[in-house]
C-alpha cells in the first residue's frame, strides 16, 4: 500500500507543475493584473481592447482588491509565474526593487530612443519610478487628495463654496468646520460632521506634516524626524479637529466618504480615487476643492499607480509586456476619465483632460505633490508611525508621547533594514 | 458454534490493498502537499534569510530566533493573542453551549432558528468584517444608539484599546458560535434520554442534571470543540486585519497579523517561519495539556 501511496504521490506532484507558468503561455496572451476593482476598473476595460485591437494580442485582465493583491502578486513572482504587466503603488516600488523582484527597465527608458519621451515625463512622478538610479516601472497616474464637500449642507448654512483652485487656510477650513458641525439635540454627538480626516489617517498626517515644513525622515532616510516641533504642529491639528473643536468624529477605520454620502458629514479629505464613486452615489450636489494649508507652505500627500515587469517574467516574452506598458502609458488621457492625474505633460495639459472640471482643484496642487520615503523600509515605517499618529487622534497619549513613541518604532525599523 | 474466519485468496487481499490505498492517497496527496511539505520548508526557512524573489538563501543560523527578543511586537502580538483565544474560546464556547441546550429542548420553530444561528457561519468575513465595522462605529453605529437609548454613555468599541479585543470576539462569537452549536446539539442529542428521567425520578433539578449528566457525557465533544476552537484562536488573523487593522496602536494585533506582515508585507520570510514554528510549538503545547485535562475524568454511565 505504500508502494501505491508513494507513487500517485510522485505522480502528482511531477504532473502539478507541468502546465503551469509564464513559459507555457502563449506569447499572443498576456496577463495584466491590478487591484482596480472600483470604477477605476472599468476604465481598464476600453483602454485594453484598444491594445487587443492595435496589437492583435489578448489581455487576460485580473482585477483584484488591493488587499489581497499583493500576496497572490509576490507568489505569482516567487513562482517563476509572473503577470507580463503588473501595478504596484510609488510606495511600494522601492521595497520590490530592493529585494529583486522587479526588471530594470534601463534600456528602454534610458537609450536613444526610450519608450516615453523624456521632455514629456512629469518629473515628479518619473523620479518615483526609480530606486538607486534604476528605473523600474512605468507611471500610470499621479493621485493626491482633495476636499470634497457637500453643497447642500454648505446651502443649508448660508456659507459660500471653497474655491476650486486655491486652497483654504487651516483658520478658514476650522471656522467652516465649526459652522458646519450640528448637534441639535445637544447630546455632545452631532448629528452632522464638519468634516472628516481620509480613512487613511496617514496621508492627512503627511500632508500636514510638510504643510508644516517637517517629514518623516532625515534627509539621507536613516533616522526619524517625525518627533519634531514641525510634528508637534501637524498632529495637534488633526487632535484639536477631534478632540479640542470637535468638528471630526474619532477615525474608527471605516471608509470616511461613506459617511459624506450619508450627509453625516459636510468636507472630507480624501484623494481624487473617489470622485467617480461619488458622482455615481451620492444624493446631493457636491464640489471638490483643493486640500487646504494649515502649516507655512502648501504641500498635499500624493501617490501613483506604475506598471511594471518582474524579473522572473522570461525574456521572450518582454517585447509584448513593454508594448502593453507603453500603451497603458500612452491612453493617460482615459485613464485620467477614473479620477487620475496623468504622469506626462501632452496628457496633462491635453484639451479633452482639461475639460474635465472636477479634476481642477487636483490639477491646480500639481506643484505642491510630496510622496513618502522612496525607502524599502517605507511601508514598515508607516504601519508603526500611523499607529501612533491614531493613538493621539483617538486620545490615548498625549501629542508628543504619541510622536516619540512613533520616533522610537521607525528608529527599531531603520535598524533592522540597515542590518 | 465457532466460525473459523479463513484467510482472504492473496489476489482479493492485494485488491483490497490496493482500494484501501487508493481511498486514501487523495487525502494523503493533499496533507503532504499542503501540510506536511510547507511545514518542512518553513521550518528549513526559519534558519535562512531566503530572499522570495530572487530565491537567494543566506544561512542565519538561530539569528532569527534571537531577533525575536529585539522584536516589540512580538511580545505584544503574543500577549494579544493569548487575551483573545482566553475570551473567544470561553465566551464562544458557553454561547455555543448555551444556543445548543436551547435547541436540544426542542420547540415550535426550532429548524428557523437554528438557520439562524447557524447563517453568520456561511458569511465571508470580509461581509461580517463591514457590517460589526458599523454597527461599532462610536459616532455613527447602531450599537451606541441603542446604548444612548437605554441611558447607557456611547463606547468607542473599535478605538479604545480595552474595548477593541472585546468587539473583535464579540464579531467572532457572533460569526462563528453557529458551528459549534451543532456540534454541541449532536453531543447533547446523543445523551440517553433515559439518563435524564432516572436522574428526574431521583429528584436532580435542571442544573444537576445538567453538571452530573450532560457535562460527564459531553467531555468528548467539549474536547473536540475546545481543542479546535484554541488552535483557531492562536491563529486569528482575517478578523482583526478587516475589523480593527491591528489597533488602536497595536491592541487588536495578534500573532498571526505579525507574521503576515513580516512575511509580506516586509518580505523576512526567515523571520516569519522562525515566528510560526514557536506558534506551533506553543499550539502544541496548549493543545496537548488541554486535551489530557478535558479527557483526564473516565465517567461512563
């Protein structure tokens, strides 16, 4: 009997590999994966069949959430079974690069004849494509955040519209805040919000953080900076929002512009990703402005969607991958149609993008994008320093314990990439 | 009269062999490649800095063992961890229990119910996650507002780190009591009914019934439940990631969630495996003592 387990053992496991893989899959077809399973996905769709129309080749897109995208993307890799084109977000790349899983793209974006040319990349969002002097991807989009606020509510309270093109100070966002904030029947809840911080808590605190004219880390990225007077002010911002005025429920998680279709809140900060949900969904007129500037200088958290190739993907099958980059690089001005700001000049500055008035208030914070640390250790940090940045938000420290404390994390995190 | 059994022809022997064999291979097959296989790696793992991408393997002989002592969120994930398999596998449990005796007394309407009991079991947890997400939510959740109703002050379930675990089990409890109440029914159903009268006639009310019959007789299955149940708990991972992410500042991370993170999201696919082999070093330890106790009593009646 053993015999007979043994052998339907080897059997199965000699027949389990043979079939699968990058290598046994026709050239003709390729796979493009990405975690955009909101509207944005739609979008995909129109841009893809023009490339399987141009190209006569087939696409096989697999739209995943982000949330378990990455996992089944690194297995797909480590297996020597990689999508020929994939996604990955600016602050994800540098950690990929720096373990290996991603094919520098020097000879095509570098030579005499590169894919793009290089007088039409957006600087910005070009230079986040790169770890240690090698590029390694494609920038799709570049997108940030914004104020998105309920009109009617505005109406309700007699108060004018923020301007679409520049932004409100902290003072001006506060007074509005606190007009807007309704507790009828006086319970110590109101019934309706100012306004709300992103889901996301980080990115508001980022934003502020260098509104204040701080970051995260010292120049050379190896130590923390974030316990800083710059850092004082930032995060007793949003804590004074919750705490001291107010005028923003406790982030407990949940998507924030839930609550803005519900009308329980008036301004929301989140990044230009929603606007398509929201114009299919909410009830009510609404507007977006450009995120406000409560610190010394402007400057809004920003981030971008790049494709790119793995390293394990065989060689002969990167002449269609790069043609598929290229034209996923090239559609920006659709792409742009599921709230995205393209990565390159003609696009941006494209008559049927500048048509689009909803993409104003982000278009017009263009020159104040920041990104995070194009660090490997990036994602690390911001899982230890959100924690603590949301421990003072909700109240459990102090501001300048919750900031030591985040100071302390990140420098336990620096070590251990360093070691 | 005696039967003398007679040995099987060798042919119909070595067919039944051969059947036997085959019944179980896909079983086999799957445990070797899905267990067993993935065990041995992992265990290999936890001695390297295997590099997932590029396949590099760099020796790190116990280095990742050690590091776990320079590690603050393992302790921290571990203490978590055990907080919550004490809650959810008492608390979880008596509610099983309790929904079960409930079921066993048989009513008018008892099939509805157990649907009911049993559905948040065929829930994924991604749906159960958003749902219990609004109804804790401090400012906008059903659950304050019934609270306010009754005069009772709101609770900020998921951002007050003595509250969060609790909503966690709470979540859990609710998605996952189902199961083990049919478990406990079928236990509770196979206790001879005639147990129950003579104890009746003797004069035992309802609660010594219950601890001097039930109990003894159920042991079996309260040592299945239990010893399940704990080895889930040590495990959770899928319902504080999509309730709480962890927090508030790391109250609701637990074991497993770190294990996850360092394997990938920080991609030391070394440390994880060195991370989960002390897991199930400490499973089994937990798991061996608990069953030895909840078995340890011989009633039989």
């Amino acid at each position: 009997m053993f015999r007979i387990i043994a052998m339907s053992l080897c059997i199965l496991l000699s027949v389990l590999p043979a079939g699968c893989g990058a290598k046994s899959r026709p050239l003709d077809r390729l796979q493009y994966w990405n975690g955009f399973t909101g509207p944005d996905g739609n979008i995909t769709r129109p841009i893809v069949e023009a490339f399987e129309k141009s190209s006569g080749l087939r696409v096989e897109v697999q739209k995943m959430p982000w949330s378990t995208y990455f996992d089944k993307l690194i297995a797909a890799i480590a297996a020597g079974d990689p999508p020929d084109v994939f996604v990955l977000h600016f602050s994800e790349l540098a950690s990929y690069a720096e373990m290996g899983a991603l094919l520098p793209l020097n000879p095509y974006l570098e030579g005499d004849r590169p894919l793009v040319p290089r007088e039409d990349r957006i600087t910005s969002a070009w230079e986040r494509c790169y770890y240690q002097g090698t590029p390694y991807g494609l920038p799709l989009d570049v997108h940030l955040l914004g104020l998105y606020y309920n009109k009617a509510l505005f109406d309700k309270a007699g108060l004018p519209y923020p301007s679409a093109t520049d932004p409100l100070s902290g003072d001006e966002m506060l007074r509005l805040a606190k007009k807007l904030t309704v507790d009828e029947d006086d319970d110590g809840v109101p019934e309706t919000w100012g306004f709300t911080f992103s889901g996301a808590p980080f990115r508001n605190f980022t934003s502020l953080l260098w509104q204040f004219d701080g970051d995260l880390l010292s120049p050379d990225l190896r130590e923390p900076a974030i316990a800083s007077p710059q850092g004082h002010a930032a995060l007793q911002w949003m804590v004074d929002c919750v705490m001291k005025y107010r005028v923003s429920p406790r982030p407990e998680g949940l998507d924030t512009w839930q609550y803005f279709l519900q009308g329980r809140v008036a301004m929301f900060v989140e990044g230009c990703w929603v606007l398509n949900g929201l114009k299919r969904n909410a009830r009510f007129p609404w507007g977006v402005a450009p995120l406000f500037q409560a610190g010394s200088r402007n400057a809004v958290w920003a981030t971008g969607h790049v494709v790119c190739m793995s390293r394990t993907l065989p060689p002969e099958r990167r002449a269609n991958a790069l043609r598929l980059m290229k034209h996923l690089s090239d559609t920006g001005v659709t792409w742009s149609t599921s709230g995205m700001i393209p990565a390159r000049h003609s696009q941006v500055e494209d008559p049927a993008f500048l048509q689009n008035d909803l993409l104003k208030p982000f278009v017009s914070q263009l020159g104040w994008l920041r990104f995070e640390p194009n660090s490997p250790a990036g994602i690390e940090l911001r899982d230890r320093y959100e924690q603590s940045v949301i421990t003072a938000l909700v109240g459990l420290a102090p501001v300048d314990d919750a900031l030591n404390d985040a100071s302390d994390r990140m420098a336990r995190v620096l070590a251990w990439w360093g070691k | 009269m005696t039967q003398r059994t007679r040995p099987l022809p060798r042919r119909r022997a070595s067919w039944k062999r051969l059947r036997n064999g085959l019944f179980i291979t896909p079983y086999l097959v799957l445990f070797v490649v899905w267990i067993v296989i993935p065990a041995v790696a992992g265990l290999a793992i936890s001695f390297t800095n295997w590099n997932i991408f590029t396949g590099e393997v760099g020796f790190a002989g116990l280095r990742n063992y050690v590091r776990v002592l320079d590690d603050d969120l393992f302790l921290r994930s571990l203490l978590n961890t055990i907080r919550y398999t004490a809650y959810s596998v008492l608390a979880g449990n008596a509610v099983s229990l309790l929904l079960a005796c409930g079921l066993a007394r048989g009513f008018r309407g008892k099939t509805l119910f157990q649907t009911i009991f049993f559905a948040p079991v065929v829930l994924s947890i991604g749906v159960t996650g958003v749902i219990w997400a609004w109804l804790y939510n401090g400012d906008f959740g059903l659950l304050n507002q019934w609270l306010q109703s009754l005069g009772i002050p709101r609770i900020h379930w998921l951002s007050n780190p003595h509250w969060a675990m609790i909503s966690v089990v709470i979540m859990v409890i609710w998605a996952g009591a189902g199961f083990n109440m049919m478990i406990y029914l079928a236990g509770l159903l196979n206790v001879p009914r005639g147990l129950y009268e003579a104890a009746e006639l003797d004069g035992a009310n309802g609660w010594q019934r219950f601890m001097y019959i039930t109990l003894p007789l159920m042991k079996y299955t309260f040592a299945f439940t239990i010893t399940v149940s704990t080895m889930g708990a040590f495990q959770v991972f899928d319902q504080p990631y999509i309730l709480t992410g962890g927090g508030p500042d790391y109250a609701t991370y637990t074991y497993v969630y770190h294990i996850y993170s360092n394997g990938f999201r920080y991609f030391r696919l070394g440390y994880a495996s060195a991370l989960s082999v002390i897991l199930a070093l400490l499973i089994f330890g937990v798991v061996f003592v608990q069953y030895r106790l909840l078995t340890r009593s011989r009633t039989e009646y």
